[in-house]
C-alpha cells in the first residue's frame, strides 16, 4: 500500500538564527492533527501531578484519571484530540527531557500557565511575553517542570 504523506507549510531549519523554508501552499486550518499523544517521563508522579493540574488547568484542561503510575489528561482516541500522559518512571533520562508546548487561546491563559507553574512547583525558563522572531503573533511563556522537562504554553493570535 502507497501512503502519501501530506505536505507541511513550513519546515524550520537551523536554530540560530531561525530560518523557515516554505514548501507549496497549504493552509495552517488545512493541515491533518498530527499528535495522537505525548507522554511525559517524571520521577515523582504526585509532585509532577500538582504541577500538569495546574499548568494544564490554566489552559482549561482538566485531569481525567489517575492510576499508580500515571496521570492523562484528554481522552485516548477521540477524533482530533491529543492527550497527555504523565508516566512515572525510575529515571526520566529513560524518556528523554524534552520541550512540549501547549496551545493557549489567549495571552492571558499564557500568563496563566506560567503563573500557576511558578506557584506549582516549575521553573521559569522564559517569562511570557511576544517571541517575534517566531512569527510576528507569537506569545510564549516557559517553565521547566520538576523533574526539568522544559513546558511551554504558546498563543498564535496574540
């Protein structure tokens, strides 16, 4: 069976100074949902648990369930969702610490996320605010979350 693979509008290269390379036109409403789930590796689920309510909370996502060794937020399965996963691990090297960014629909849960992180637990690893050299409406917000996976929460319109 033959899968073709859809075009993406824009592939960034490099990461100092950023470079965008456009590939043929095709509208950001028109591109397919590309993450089923995330999982996040953490060492200590409760601590971890406290910080992802709150963080994801600001941004209007609430914990679904919990089991003895992780927490999802969002529902498995469900047709143009993402859900994520915070899974306790021994060393969460295991995993990798990574970047994951949450799309925010307003500056303000942008504020929000970086907010209720500092009072939860997290780090600031940039305070919220416009990044132009994204693109011109971006307005991000970073933490590193305790166990120092970097969370972002970013907003499109701003």
């Amino acid at each position: 069976m033959l899968m073709t693979v859809p075009q993406v509008p824009h592939l960034r290269i490099g990461r100092f100074p950023r470079q965008t390379v456009r590939t043929p036109a095709r509208q950001n409403r028109d591109m397919p949902h590309l993450l089923d789930h995330v999982s996040i590796t953490v060492t200590d689920l409760d601590r971890s648990g406290a910080f992802y309510d709150a963080v994801l909370g600001a941004l209007g996502v609430e914990r679904l369930w919990r089991s003895e060794d992780r927490i999802r937020y969002g529902e498995r399965g469900a047709p143009g969702e993402t859900f994520v996963s915070i899974v306790k691990s021994v060393d969460t090297r295991a995993g990798g610490l990574g970047h994951w960014a949450f799309r925010a629909a307003t500056t303000a849960q942008v504020d929000a996320f970086h907010a209720a992180g500092l009072a939860a637990g997290g780090t600031d690893d940039g305070p919220p605010g416009r990044r132009p050299s994204y693109h011109q409406h971006y307005y991000g917000a970073f933490l590193n979350d305790p166990d120092g996976n970097r969370v972002e929460a970013v907003c499109h319109e701003g």
